[in-house]
C-alpha cells in the first residue's frame, strides 16, 4: 500500500522493487526463525509468529500504528505498570475478528500438514541452510538487477522500513532490550549544588499535565468549535497557542516534561538515572503530591515520599478527571510551605473517547460510542474528541478556581501541557505514537497555558512565539527560585527572577 502511492508498481523496475523487497522479507524471516524452530517446536513456533504478525497488522491497518522504539515502550510500561484498563478499551470484536480472519486459515492448514523428519538433525540442518542460501542468493541477484531502483528508491523512502512486518517490530523490541543495560547506569544526582532563594510568601503551584489533547482543536488557539468556553473568557490566562511535544506518546513524553536534559539530548534511559524535577524540588525543600488518574507516573515520582503518590482512578469503567478536583481540595486544605502538586489527567485518552466525559459535557453531538475509532463517522468523532476537550477545559478552570480561593498570603500558579496530540483519522492514521519524523502536527502540537495569582507580579514571554515541553521544568524551577546546573533561564516562560 505504501508502495503503490509512491512508485508505479506495474512497471519493469516497479515489480522488480516489489519483488525483490518480497525475498528480502523472506529472507529475514527465515534467518530469524531458522534457530526458533528445530524439530517439533516449528508448528507451535509458526502459530504463535503468524498471531503476532496478525496482532501488528491490525493496529497497523486499522489505526496507523507503528510498532517502533517507543511504541514498544509504551506497551512494556503499561504491562508491567498492570494498567489493564488501557489494554481492555483496544479490545473490540472487530479485532478479533479480524485476528481470526488472519490466522485460522494458516493455523488449519498448520494442523493438517504432515511434517517429516530428517534421519539426523544435521540433515534438517544442511537442509534449512540450504534453503536459507537458496532465498538469500536469489534476493542478491534481483537487488543487483534493480540495483539503480533499490539505492535511490530506499535512500529516499528510508520510512518505508517501519511498515516492514514483523521484522522492524522485532527489530525494535531488541532494541528496547538493548537499552535496558543502561539501567546498570549509576544514578547522577545534582543535590549538593541546589541553590535557594525562599519566596515570601509561600508559592502553592499546580502543575497538570494533559493526555492527548491537541492544539488545533482549542477553542483558544482559534479552532471554530467552542472547545474551551471557561478558559476563553478568562483574561488572566496566558495561552501559548504554538507548542510542541517531546514526543508522540506517554511513555516519552511524560518523562521528558520532568526532566531538564532537553528534547535534542533527551532519552528516557537516560532520564531515569538523573535528577529530575521533582527530584531537585525536594532537595530544595519544597512539599510535592503526584495525583493520578491517568496511568501512573512512569517512574518520574519513584523518589516521593509513599504518601504523596495518589492513585485516584479506581476501579470504574468510566474515569472521569473531576475525582482530582475532590482530592486537590483536600490537599490545599493542608498546606502550610511552599508546594507543588502535580494532576495528571486521563483527559482525551483514546481510543474509547465517549468515556472520558459526563453526560452534561456531550455538548457536540452526535458522538461516536464506540471504542473502535474507525468505525465511526468523522464527524461523530470528531465529536467525542472535542468533548474530552470542553471536559478538560472544566477541570483547568476549576483548578484555578480552587487556587483563587486561597488567601492572598500565599502565591499560587497553575500550568497546564498535554503530553502530546492525537490523530482522528486524517490520511487513515488514528491515536498517536508515530516516529517524531514522520508525526503530523496533531501528534505533536499541543495545548500549553500558564496562570499566576495577581500578587506574582511576573513578566511573561510572548505567547504567541514557540515553546515546547523543555520550557515546563525551567518555568517552575524559576517559580520556585531555585538555582541548579541544569537550569537554563533562558527557556523559563517567566522572566528570570535572579540570575544564576
């Protein structure tokens, strides 16, 4: 499919592309199954390889999904975070369905084939080899016969790999294995040259981080639909209507906005085993709270205190956010120094759209109900997505309203950024998670908004210049006036209060 937009297939050079990237799949997939399958393990072997290929096939065609680096991150996360709730809303019967359709013909055919053993098992080996050789000679010769076709073609198209199934699936789950061996790393902390300047008074700051909200679809930004009403008629809100993500799903991302190493240096491996924001607010003395309702915090609040993680999603099918209003209420109640607390949402979290509101936030109807996004039509998702939005446009504003409240001897601050964006099927792509590279703008264009209680009588960046996730950890830093290598004032949305 990915072919055909890009290259006349019914050509001499065409056909002698596809078929020469045919062999070379063979080729790889022989290779890789050659040693996975001796004996009486090639049936069950081949079963469960064809379910598997099945599986990415069919996130692949029905949503767009790529299984890369991070995408298999994300997966490994959820699993051994236990967040069946996310796995349970991408089970439809349209997959399985479509996994039968995929696997019950071969799995028959597996069945019945009579498999004869050779007299010896250096015979059964000689025998693959050859076979394997065999394959690998023919794909040679028509790459060198479509040598000229082969070279540009596939320097040009280097993306083209990431459709190759299974192969660029595997290649990328050993990867991620690969990578685990920086965890043998030693952690780097940066306590002992943590610098503070206390303000007076005390500074209460909320800092929520959104799930899957896309820039283009806030009414703020300058989208038609009334997606943020609350937030449009506030005009102590600094709305940074051009921001992009760190990455394109949570398991990136939600590390990536607490960490201060910056998109460009930035990997997850890596941040796990430095400081991050979090970390150098309580070296500095200030009180955090991680309240979720979302699916975890991804090993950013592993160093807080037991008692400042809350989970606060339950058990129920339907997660609405506003179960974090009741428990920062509860909380505000309390504080007496200097705090940060930190709401992570469910927000726009698809694919089950429909369950991420009430029923009095349906505004835009009619909305698509059902947890197979490209089964609905367009418009009726579009629908629920945008009703997630008017949703999460409530709960910022009452955050904010909450922090009003508190008498004016303390300071407080809200910031809001999404994770990252979320496609809603234009060009057959659904959900998000595609390499940064090739992300369209609703992936990685995010909403972003800052609001301070008027006694923090702060200067604030032009909101309408570029920012993006590596502006978050900063902007606190120097809400809190804490001085560390790392902080760059330059990238604070606030004007720097001190210099380092």
């Amino acid at each position: 499919q990915q072919l055909s937009q890009r290259m006349a297939l019914f050509t001499l050079s065409g056909s002698g592309y596809l078929l020469s990237l045919f062999l070379l799949m063979v080729t790889l997939t022989f290779i890789l199954l050659l040693p996975l399958s001796p004996g009486r393990l090639i049936k069950p072997t081949l079963a469960l390889f064809t379910l598997f290929c099945a599986i990415i096939s069919y996130f692949s065609d029905r949503f767009g999904v790529i299984f890369d680096l991070e995408m298999v991150r994300n997966v490994h996360d959820n699993l051994s975070e236990g967040n069946r709730a996310e796995a349970l809303e991408l089970l439809s019967w349209d997959l399985v369905l479509y996994l039968l359709l995929h696997t019950l013909p071969f799995w028959f055919w597996l069945y019945w084939v009579e498999i004869k053993p050779a007299a010896a098992w250096w015979r059964d080996l000689g025998r693959r080899l050859s076979y394997g050789f065999g394959i690998a000679a023919l794909t040679v010769v028509l790459v060198l016969l479509n040598y000229k076709t082969v070279s540009l073609f596939s320097r040009e198209n280097r993306d083209l790999r990431y459709h190759l199934n299974p192969i660029f699936a595997l290649g990328s789950i050993a990867q991620f294995y690969r990578n685990q061996t920086l965890m043998a790393m030693p952690f780097e902390t940066i306590n002992g040259s943590i610098q503070r300047d206390q303000p007076h008074p005390p500074l209460i700051g909320v800092l929520i981080v959104g799930e899957t909200a896309r820039g283009d679809h806030l009414q703020l930004n300058g989208y038609a639909e009334p997606t943020s009403p609350l937030l449009s008629q506030r005009q102590d809100l600094y709305n940074f209507s051009h921001a992009s993500s760190c990455g394109t799903a949570t398991a990136y991302s939600l590390p990536c906005i607490f960490s201060l190493m910056g998109k460009d240096d930035y990997s997850p491996e890596h941040a796990e085993k430095q400081s991050n924001l979090l970390d150098l607010l309580q070296d500095a003395g200030i009180n955090l709270y991680w309240l979720d309702n979302n699916s975890g915090c991804k090993g950013i609040c592993g160093r807080l205190p037991e008692h400042h993680y809350l989970d606060v999603s339950g058990s129920s099918e339907e997660r609405f956010d506003e179960v974090l209003l009741t428990t920062l209420r509860e909380q505000l109640k309390n504080v007496e120094k200097d705090t940060l607390i930190v709401l992570h949402l469910l927000g726009s979290h698809g694919p089950a759209y429909y369950k991420r509101y009430p029923h009095e936030f349906a505004s835009f109807q009619p909305d698509c109900q059902l947890n197979t996004p490209h089964d609905c039509p367009v418009q009726e998702l579009i629908n629920s997505y945008d009703n997630t939005l008017l949703y999460t446009d409530y709960i910022i504003n009452s955050v904010i309203t909450e922090l009003s409240q508190i008498p004016p001897t303390m300071n407080t601050f809200m910031l809001y950024a999404s994770d990252h964006g979320e496609s809603l099927g234009e060009n057959g792509i659904y959900l998000h998670g595609l390499p940064y590279a090739l992300a369209p703008s609703a992936q990685t264009h995010i909403p972003m908004m800052l609001w301070l209680s008027p006694q923090l009588n702060l200067s604030i960046i032009e909101t309408s210049q570029p920012v993006s996730h590596d502006n978050i950890s900063h902007t606190v830093l120097e809400l809190f006036h804490v001085t560390t290598p790392p902080l760059q004032p330059q990238l604070s949305l606030v004007q720097p209060t001190f210099t380092q």
